[in-house]
C-alpha cells in the first residue's frame, strides 16, 4: 500500500501522544511520537518568523515556513521545512503550506472526536 499523504498522524488522546508520520517515498515514511502539549506547540508556532524550535523527547525539532530556496540562491520559494535532530543523526523534510494546514485540521477534528482507535469505543 502507498503512502499518500505528506503527513499522516494518530492523536492517541489516552496516552497524550501523536504518532506523526511524514511521507519520504510512496514505500517509506519516518515516524515520530510527539507529546500532545509539544505538539500544540507546534501548531501554535511553525508560522512565527524564523520558525521555531522545541525538544522533544530529547530531540531538537526545528520547523519553519520558507519563502526562498535557501543561500546562495535564495530564489523565491514556499515550503515548511522540518528538521529534527537526535543523537548526531538528522532528518530535514520539506512540506508544502497546505500540509501543514491540513495538518492542524486533521489534529483538531480528531481532538474533538471519537476515533475508531480511542480506548473507549
């Protein structure tokens, strides 16, 4: 089965945490568990000029909305750039704007509604 979306997420609302998992290929994604509080954070604050930066668990995520490619071109450009880094490794992924709307959207509809995996249905 492919992955399709850039970022798919599961907000686990027993155990305040989100598994987040951002699109590398259709075969291939990498996974996060994000605190529920760090991850408001986030969605709070990603559009804030020059992004923002949060530790999670002990890694330092860095996520922030671009208007130019970076130097020496620094063409005109429009994308989110999310960088997390543990333990000397590092992974810098690139969304769109939308993304990251569709992102708070879906976080928000499943906040206040029951998923077919809540512990309670």
């Amino acid at each position: 089965m492919k992955f399709s979306n850039a970022i798919k997420i599961y907000l686990h609302k027993d155990n305040k945490m989100v598994d987040m998992s951002i699109r590398v290929s259709d075969s291939y994604v990498i996974g996060y568990n994000v605190p529920v509080h760090d991850f408001e954070y986030i969605l709070k604050n990603w559009q804030n000029k020059g992004g923002m930066n949060v530790d999670v668990d002990g890694a330092d995520w860095h996520i922030g909305y671009k208007k130019s490619s970076p130097q020496p071109e620094s063409t005109p450009a429009s994308y989110v750039r999310i960088s997390v880094s543990k333990n000397g490794t590092k992974n810098h992924h690139r969304v769109t704007y939308d993304d990251m709307v569709l992102l708070e959207r879906e976080y928000f509809y499943q906040k206040h509604n029951i998923m077919h995996w809540d512990a309670d249905v």
